[in-house]
C-alpha cells in the first residue's frame, strides 16, 4: 500500500492542466523527458531509479489518458559496464520497449565512432533528431539522423528539433565526416521556419548543450515552445533539494514570448514531466510540472526488469572479477571533485601511466574519470566503471611551454563567483598530473591562470619547468588527438605513440602491483585567492 500510494502522489503530481476546452480549441500536452542516463539501467546505490522504474512511472503517467510524449536529450552512451559490454544495443532494446517517441544524441553517442552509432540509430524505432550535425558524408550515418521530426500527438502535429554541443570534436570521437554547426540559435531559428511553414506550431527543442547554453538559445530565436536539456546533468526542480533551478526554467525569447526549459539532473534516477497546454494558435497558455525521483518504493516494470535482467550476465562475471588489490581508503573519482581539484583516483591514474611509460609526466582529464571505488577488494568491473571509454595510453614529448598551455588549457574551464570555485559544471578537462606539480589562479584571466610549475626530477625533488625544455609525457590516446581542448597535444607532441595498452589495463595492473591502496592528497594542485566550493 505504502508503495502504491508513493507511486500515485508522485505521478499524479501536477493535474491542473489536463483538461481541454469544450470547444476544442486547446491542446493538452504531457512531456516526459530523460537526459545523460549514462547505460545507468541498474538502480544507484540507493536503490532509486534505473530504467524498469522509469519505465513503470511512465506507464502509469500514459494511463492516466491524455497526450504523451517521452522525450530523451543525449548521452545514453557511456558510463556503466552496460555500455563496456553492449555498445548501445542495451539501449535498442531498453529504449524500444519503454517506446521513447524522439531522442537527440548527445556527444557520448559518438564515443565509439560512426558505425556503433549507426547500428544505435539504425534499431531504435524512433526518429534521432539532431538539427546542428550534417552526416551525409558519412557511409555509415547517411540517413539515419534527422534534422527536424512531425509527430502526431492526438490528432495534433508537434515538431521536434534537436541539438548536440558543438564542442563534441573536442570532447568525443565523431569521424571527420561529421559536420558540427556551432551556430545553435541559427540553425534552431532556421528549423523553426521551416516548421512554421509547414503548419507546425507547437515546437519542442531538444538539446545536449547544458542548461546556461539553452537560455542563451532561447533568448535569441522564436517559435520555440519548450526546450528538453540535457548535457549539463541539471535538475531542475521544486520539490527535490539540492536543486539547479525550479521547474520549470522561464526565459523571454527574442519576441518576449516565454520559453519553458527543463531537464532531469542524470543517470536514470529522475524523471522529468511537464504539462502544457496550447491555445488554438499554438501559444503555450501554461506549463507546470516538476522532476519526479525514481525512488525505491516504486514496483519496478516487470517486462523492463527482466530484459535489465537478461543483459546483466556478463555485467556481473566483470563485476565480480578481483584484480588482486585491496583499496585501503575510500577512492574519490566524483566528478564534482576531478573536474575542480585534486583526486585520489587522478592521482592514481596518472601515477599508473608514469610506472608504465616511464615518462616524466602524466596528464590525464578529470572528466575521463567516472566513478569513485569502495573500500575493500577492487574489482575489474569497479575499474571499467571509472574508465569506461577503452583509452589506449599515449606517449610523447612536449616542451615545457606546451605543457605550461596544457595545464591552461585543463583550468580553462572552471569558474569562480565571490572568491568560491563551483564544483557544478565544470569542463571534463580538469588536468589530474603525476610527475609535476601547479599552482593556479582561477580568479586570474583565462590562458593567465597558471601561477607556477615544478616538475619532479629523478631524485624526487621539484624545481621549476623550463618553458624551453622538453619533457616526455603520457597520456590518453583522446586528449593526444587533442581531445577536450588539449590541441597542444595534437599539434606539437614529438614523436608521439597512440597504441599504448588500455588505460584501464594499466591502471588494474598498477593497482594490483600496490596490492594495499592508500593514497593521499599530495598537494599536486594547489589554487591561490579562491576557496573551492564544500562538497
């Protein structure tokens, strides 16, 4: 009873706006939506969310009658050992039974280049909308990727149009035959006439640029109605704390008309609805709603839990897997924490590649970095789980200019507000080094912020980089293309090697070499006239 009365006061959260005029004039529209799931088909360590119970809540919200939509913003990719095992078929099957209506990729979906995502896109029974890429050059994705979509939703036709960040080249793998059009509001306001010609007047914006960029978007076009994020991991909500912003966020488009803009924070533990109702001549009249959590009294969908069930078998062998070490102390390798300072796992990875390579400095991003590991035996699943994206560890050599600009280039991102560094929305290129140590001024200007660097010498002592010396390094083979920003590496590696072991090899077998893991915070990274915000 507990459960069932749970479920009911969850999805039953906002009714307001489910009634249509006698006269059938308006249109009552209910839009569920998901973003960055990250394969996170399992419920999180607190038993909350995963996708049977997504899939009940949203059974249970179709039930109620009414129009429906279930609207998805990117990154299914990437994250757990579903992905490690299943490239994206788990998502066919998962995403096809839960009947997504349309979806936008998310940079994720291009982490393992064209042909995986062509298999993605080519068996999921739903339109993939992602209005800012041009595929046609690519052999595998020609075809499958749509520029705008019609659906018909009671007798009524919404239009979707979709958006990925156009920093993916950076911070992913697409082909070079994936064309990214980095001018959003342009190509949104351009789909938008298109579908305004066409007779569509209820339009959905469907995005992987994160919560700040979607604003910017909607304060520069026209004709959008309601934009489903993704890409930032923000939830937006009025009930659960702490959240990014109330449910939903309000902004006055280039008309001064409001633009409703929602998303459901990540990993599958949220669930995000938002009602809306249309006047005769498309203008939203209200939108109200909230993002539901996924909690753990909720029944689980029979029909979901069990294919979740059928793909978990070899999830569970790697899972199980002991690599022969011990971690002594909790492994911090949140990304709250990577992507702003100093971390265990950092330390750890990039303590790895030295012992591996030899070199005199390791760099790794902190947004390669995806889990944190328990205390107690580690695993092989625990290990793929923080390096889920199968990096080959790269070698080369830089002078110390370069890597000066490197570790520029890694702070880059990060912002500061009343002399407090946030840990939200930091960039994923946050430099985790072994081998040297920095100082940085996030206060300062960005390409300034460096305040010094040391680099370690044979004898275990630190003196100051030579801007005109070359150091070896070792990395990943993502940021040696110049992933993530790090075009220094692309451009002036000498002699650079790419076919190194798996990272996540490396770093299982260094481990095992330690057999008790008990790092520390080294001072590595130190950071000058600015806090860094409490966790």
């Amino acid at each position: 009873m507990l459960k069932k009365l749970i479920l009911s006061s969850v999805v039953l959260l906002i009714l307001a706006v489910s009634a249509v005029s006698a006269q059938d004039d308006t249109f009552a529209l209910t839009i569920l939506h998901t973003n960055d799931t990250h394969a996170a088909h399992e419920p999180n360590s607190a038993g909350n969310g995963g996708a049977a119970r997504l899939a009940a809540v949203v059974d249970q919200i179709r039930a109620e009658g009414g129009n429906v939509l279930l609207l998805d913003g990117g990154d299914r990719f990437t994250g757990t050992l579903y992905h490690q095992q299943y490239r994206g078929e788990d998502q066919i099957q998962i995403m096809n039974a839960i009947a997504y209506d349309a979806m936008t990729l998310g940079n994720h979906e291009f982490d393992d280049g064209d042909e995986v995502l062509a298999r993605f896109a080519s068996g999921v029974n739903f339109p993939i909308v992602t209005s800012n890429i041009d595929v046609s050059n690519s052999p595998e994705l020609n075809g499958l990727i749509d520029r705008l979509a019609v659906l018909e939703v009671g007798g009524t036709q919404v239009g979707i149009i979709g958006l990925v960040t156009p920093d993916t080249p950076t911070i992913s793998s697409p082909s070079e035959n994936v064309v990214f059009d980095a001018d959003l509001a342009a190509v949104v306001q351009s789909v938008v006439d298109e579908l305004t010609a066409m007779g569509v007047n209820k339009i959905i914006l469907v995005t992987h640029i994160g919560l700040v960029v979607d604003q910017q978007v909607a304060a520069a076009t026209t004709g959008v109605d309601v934009i489903v994020g993704g890409h930032s991991h923000s939830l937006i909500s009025n009930s659960i704390i702490p959240n990014e912003a109330e449910y939903p966020v309000v902004v006055e488009n280039a008309a001064g008309e409001p633009v409703y803009i929602v998303q459901a924070g990540s990993n599958s533990v949220y669930l995000g609805r938002l009602n809306v109702v249309f006047d005769a001549e498309g203008v939203v009249t209200s939108a109200a709603g909230d993002t539901i959590l996924l909690s753990r009294y909720i029944t689980p969908d029979p029909e979901i839990e069990a294919i979740v069930e059928s793909l978990s078998g070899p999830i569970e062998e790697l899972r199980a897997t002991e690599i022969g070490a011990e971690a002594a102390v909790f492994l911090v390798g949140d990304r709250t924490v990577c992507r702003v300072e100093e971390c265990l796992l950092g330390n750890l990875i990039t303590d790895a590649l030295i012992a591996e390579t030899g070199a005199q400095i390791a760099i790794t991003n902190g947004g390669g970095i995806r889990a944190d590991i328990d205390e107690g035996s580690i695993t092989l699943g625990e290990i793929l789980t923080v390096l889920p994206f199968g990096n080959l560890v790269s070698t080369f050599s830089l002078t110390g200019a370069d890597v000066i600009a490197a570790l520029e280039n890694g702070v880059s991102q990060v912002t500061v507000e009343n002399g407090v560094v946030s840990r939200a929305g930091a960039g994923g290129r946050f430099p985790q080094v072994a081998g040297l140590r920095f100082t940085w001024d996030p206060t300062a200007e960005v390409g300034s912020r460096i305040v010094s660097v040391e680099v370690r010498g044979e004898d275990g002592t630190y003196s100051a980089i030579d801007p005109a010396a070359t150091y070896t390094v070792a990395s990943n083979d993502f940021m040696r293309r110049g992933g993530d920003g790090y075009t220094m590496f692309a451009e002036n590696a000498i002699d650079p090697y790419d076919f190194g072991k798996p990272l996540d090899q490396v770093l299982a077998e260094y481990l095992a070499s330690l057999a008790l893991v008990e790092p520390e915070i080294e001072g590595r990274i130190s950071v000058v006239n600015a806090t860094i915000q409490p966790r």
